[in-house]
C-alpha cells in the first residue's frame, strides 16, 4: 500500500453513507489520481511562470 493522501476513514465513511464497502486497492488508486492531480498543477504552475503558490486554476 502506498502513502494515502487522503484521510481514509472520512473517504471510507462517503462510501459507506452511500450503501457501498470500500474496495481493497480504492484507497490506493484515489491517492495515485490525487498525486498525478497535484503532479499537473505543479507543472501548470511552472509553465505559467509561477513560483511559489499552486492555486485551484492551476487544476488540472
């Protein structure tokens, strides 16, 4: 299992609310999505010649 970047018991209780169970590997591919998000807008930022802060325009 890779780092969560996600606080599992609230995303966990979401899909529980909803009347599903929690996959074993949903954890782990919502946090890859999220590192490949932050990835992009990192990028984003550089290429738009931003230095120091990543904001919600810089989603991709």
């Amino acid at each position: 299992m890779a780092e969560a970047l996600v606080v599992v018991s609230k995303v966990k209780k979401i899909i529980k609310d909803a009347g599903f169970r929690t996959g074993g590997d949903f954890i782990d591919g919502l946090s890859e999505r999220i590192n490949a998000i932050v990835s992009q807008s990192v990028e984003k930022a550089k290429a738009d010649g931003k230095k120091k802060t990543v904001g919600r325009e810089d989603l991709p």
